[in-house]
C-alpha cells in the first residue's frame, strides 16, 4: 500500500482493524506499507487507515523455546538442569543430599548415598535449574526421572511451588526389577525460586533410605 497512490500526504501510516480497534501488524519499507492478509473465503475485513506509525508489537516468543525442557544425563553436560552435592564416593557428607557418579546396569548414573553414609534423617537428591531456562516460568512442569528400579526403592518429588518450597508431589513406586524405567509425573503450582537446600529448586526423596537410588537422567518440560 502506497500512500501517494491514494492521494494521501507524504507520511507515516498504519491499518487499524475496525471490527476490533487494534492496530494491524505491518512492514514499513520504500514501497510503502506491507500488511499480511489471512482472510477465509466467504469473509471480509474492514481496516482503517491513521496517520502514524503503529503500537510496537511486542517480540515474537519462540513456542520451541518456550516448551524446549532441561535435562541433566549422567556422564553429560547439564542441559540446563544439574544434580547438587556431587561428591567422591568416601568422601565427607555435605548434608542430606551426596551423591556419587556410579554406573549401574550399562548405564553411567549419580547415585544418592544411603542414609548410614549421611548420617541425616533423610535422604534426597537435589537439582537445580539453570535461572535463565524459561522453564522456570511455567506454573505447571512435567518431569521425567529415569531410574534403577531396584526392589523397595522409590522416590517422591518435593518442588519449590506457590505453597512452600518443600511441596509434596507425586510418588513414584517403582517396579523393582533391577532395570532401568522412566516415570514421568506432572507438577502443579510450581515457582521456581531455588528455595530448597543449597538452592535446588526441586529434590527426589528416597523412598528406602537404607539402599542408593541411581537416577541415570532427569528431564523437566512445560506441562500443556
């Protein structure tokens, strides 16, 4: 659209939707103004044309970066999400969350000290995200745990949410038969903070304290 062409002064314009009020998103550039048109058969729009250039549109966010997940991989770089208090197995405990790179079935994992080798009440496993991952933004997560499934052993997500930093979320029990499987549970009213114990923004419970808990990778996506 040309302005001259229309008998309009030399200047800066742009459309306004009439049925809406709100200004069209367009391209000014020598031809004049470029404005993209999506109309279905059968319909018609009405626009109108004001002096001016138009409202800044906000930045386009990318959907594949906005559900894009972090994970972590045993043996891997972090991918935006990373286990806490990794220690040499032997070494001296930090606090209720060592862990100790181990390899377990074929598979390179971190495996969560028993409780004995802590000497605490409890036993977990932290992870915190990386706090320029847009993943901290979602209210609701999904998280993916793929683990040992040892006989008796299990685990249950605590995640810093709207209600406290220690949330209780769902409990995984797994099947125990000694192979590796995923669980995947989903997590509501999440604010990550990193409010949890050293600045983790979630932890895994260990369900039997007295055996590890080997997790060979973790993922955390947006929940739809």
């Amino acid at each position: 659209m040309q302005p001259a062409g229309l008998g309009l002064p030399a200047g800066t314009y742009h459309l306004v939707d009439v049925a809406t009020g709100k200004a069209m998103p367009a391209t000014a550039g020598q031809n004049g103004v470029t404005v993209p048109v999506d109309v279905p058969p059968g319909f018609f729009q009405v626009w109108r044309l004001e002096p001016g250039a138009g409202p800044a549109e906000p930045p386009a966010t990318s959907a594949a970066s906005v559900s894009s997940p972090v994970g972590f991989t045993a043996g891997g770089p972090a991918q935006g999400l990373r286990v806490l208090n990794e220690t040499a197995a032997g070494g001296p405990p930090t606090g209720d969350g060592n862990v100790s790179a181990a390899r377990m079935a074929g598979q390179a994992a971190v495996a969560r000290w028993t409780l004995h080798q802590l000497g605490t009440p409890g036993a977990y496993i932290y992870l915190q995200v990386d706090p320029a991952s847009p993943v901290r933004a979602a209210s609701r997560l999904e998280l993916s745990v793929t683990y040992l499934a040892t006989p008796g052993q299990g685990f249950q997500v605590q995640y810093d949410g709207t209600q406290g930093a220690y949330e209780n979320g769902p409990t995984v029990t797994g099947p125990g038969t000694g192979r590796w499987v995923t669980a995947q549970v989903q997590l509501d009213g999440v604010h990550l903070d990193q409010g949890e114990n050293g600045g983790a923004d979630l932890r895994l419970a260990v369900q039997d304290g007295g055996t590890p808990l080997y997790v060979h990778a973790v993922t955390l996506r947006p929940a739809g």
